[in-house]
C-alpha cells in the first residue's frame, strides 16, 4: 500500500480526517459537470451530491 495511504488511514483512525487539495479539485470537478461523486472517500461526506460507496 502507499505511504500516503496508510498515512490516511491512520489519520482517520486518530480521528483527524482531513480534507486535502486534491479532494477539493474533485469534487469541483463534479460540481463544475453537474454530476454527482461517487467515492470511498468519508472526508467527502460532508459535501452535497456526494455518493459513499461501502
């Protein structure tokens, strides 16, 4: 697995989710095309026409 994710993961279990750069152009991206995201992502959650895949 990637540094970068297991660094994540950890974060998440410490309870410091965190919304990051890329995050945000994403999910900008989806609001700019009018459609909704569909993620595993739970830092997401919070935004409106946001999908959580299980």
């Amino acid at each position: 697995m990637h540094k970068r994710l297991k660094n994540k993961e950890r974060a998440a279990k410490q309870g410091k989710d965190r919304f990051s750069l890329l995050d945000s152009i994403i999910a900008a991206t989806a609001a700019s095309l009018d459609q909704r995201l569909l993620t595993r992502d739970r830092d997401l959650e919070v935004l409106d026409d946001v999908i959580i895949m299980e």
